[in-house]
C-alpha cells in the first residue's frame, strides 16, 4: 500500500513538474520587438491595418490599455496599436502578416513589442540603463515609467510569460538614429543580445537578430550615415542579419517612415526570417 501511495506521488509531482511542458505550443513562433521610435511606430494607422488581420497572428501586449480593452501580458490578435496604448504602424505589423501568409496554417506569430521614441540602444542595457534614465530628456521620461522605469525589465518580463505558451525564434531590433556615428554601436547590441539570451535561457544558435536600416540615403534620411555602422552588425553578433530600407518611404521629417515604408520593411524582416525558417511558401 505504502508503495502504490508513493508511486502515487511520484507521478503527481512528475505531472506538475511538465505542466509546462504540456502547455507550451511549439508551433506558435514568438518574436521579440525593440528599439526606438521606428520600431515603437510613428506612422499614422490606416484603414488597410486594422482589417483583415488573421487570428494566428497574435500580440502580447506589454501595457494595460483599457481603450483598447487589453491587459498587461495577455495574448490579442495583432490588431495595431502593437506597442504602447496610442502608438502608429511598426515593421511589426506587416512581419507578422506577411510571416503567417508564407507558414503553414498550424503555426501561429506572436509579437512583443517593447520601444521608446528617442532612446539610445543604452536604455536596454540590463547592467547601465538606470544612469541613461538619470539623463534623459523629460519628454522621453514618461514612456520609460510606463515600462515601471526599465523596458529591458519589462521585455524580459513579457518574454518568459510568452515562453508558457510558446517558443521564441527570433528578435527584431529598429534603433540606431539616436546613436548616430557611434561606433561601439554593434558591440552595446551584442550585449543587449546576449543578456537575453543568458536571462531567456535561450541558445543563440537558434534565436538570430534582424537589424533594421535607418530611413535610406535615397529617400534623404537624416540619419542615413549610421546605416554603414548598422552594416557591421553581423561582424560583432555572428547570427544577426541586417535588413535594407533601401526604396521604403519615409515620412516628412527624413527620419521615419511613412505607413507605406513600414509596410515594406516589415515585409522584408519577414522575408529574411521566413529563409532562415526555409519557408517560402505555405505548406
């Protein structure tokens, strides 16, 4: 009797142990978003955006936002806004409806999306970013506070409740405009990158990073000349690709694009990620 009881115990706590194990989807991909304001969204919504979007594309979202109906950490489907309450269309957007229209229809995309407008690649350093707070403009102030001071925190908080119900494959970084000319640039990513790694414990051999362009020298961008340093990533961060906004549209100020250029360079982060999955067409 002793025995059965204590076989009894045993595969209960086995069960819970896996719970989960069981829960987890490996057919929904997750994908962590961050960076700044091209990456947060700073083109006007449009009609085409918020219809026809499928329900395999979801997103988590990272705030509570009651006009929106949405809570902190819960699973939507990716309808934008896809950063904060009130953002505008992101590369995120048309990644996430141009990667479930190339997938098998058993996989499902979910985004997170974690930017603040403005910010250096210094405010996601795990170890420093409170001394980047400390100098920060006001104005940029009260989006941190809306990630409660830290959104490396918060992207990292989000992430492993997405690892309940899925697998990450893959981030997407826009950011650069604020650290213009610098060069440590690719090596300040790379330590964002690998503290994601060690904190999701996730294996950099199957998570690699895609890098946005700045608004292109052929459409006039501001901040064209830090697409060289961009280019260099991959040199620094082995499984990083960068992304071209070469012909994407961008917005009257020469900094960020236009709803149309999101729209493109969404679409091309899709179509690298969909090579590295080797899905190009629907199966």
């Amino acid at each position: 009797m002793m025995k059965i009881k204590l076989g009894l115990i045993l595969i209960a706590g086995f069960l819970l142990s896996n719970v989960k194990a069981f829960s987890q989807d490996p057919n929904f991909y997750i994908y962590l978003c961050f960076g700044q304001s091209n990456m947060e969204g700073n083109a006007k919504i449009e009609a085409q955006d918020t219809i026809g979007v499928d329900s395999r594309f979801q997103v988590m979202e990272t705030l509570d936002c009651p006009d929106l109906k949405r809570t902190k950490g819960n699973w939507y489907t990716a309808i934008p806004p896809l950063c904060r309450c009130h953002t505008g269309l992101t590369p995120a957007d048309y990644f996430g409806r141009t990667m479930i229209a190339n997938l098998p229809k058993n996989i499902r995309v979910g985004v997170i999306n974690v930017a603040v407008g403005g910010c250096k690649i210094e405010l996601f350093d795990k170890d420093n970013y409170s001394s980047y707070v400390s100098t920060a403009p006001g104005w940029m102030l009260n989006m941190i506070k809306e990630y409660d001071g830290n959104p490396y925190g918060r992207l990292v908080e989000m992430a492993k409740l997405a690892q309940k119900d899925g697998v990450i494959k893959g981030i997407l970084l826009h950011q650069g405009e604020s650290n213009s000319n610098d060069s440590l640039w690719t090596k300040k990513v790379k330590g964002v990158y690998d503290n994601l790694m060690k904190d999701l414990n996730l294996d950099p051999k199957n998570v690699p990073l895609l890098a946005g362009e700045t608004v292109n020298a052929d459409q006039n961008g501001i901040c064209a000349g830090m697409n060289a340093i961009i280019a260099t990533l991959p040199k620094a961060l082995p499984n990083s690709y960068v992304i071209s906004s070469a012909g994407c549209a961008d917005g009257p100020d020469n900094l960020h694009f236009s709803a149309a250029g999101y729209r493109e360079l969404g679409k091309r982060y899709a179509e690298k990620m969909l090579s590295l999955l080797r899905f190009k067409n629907k199966e």
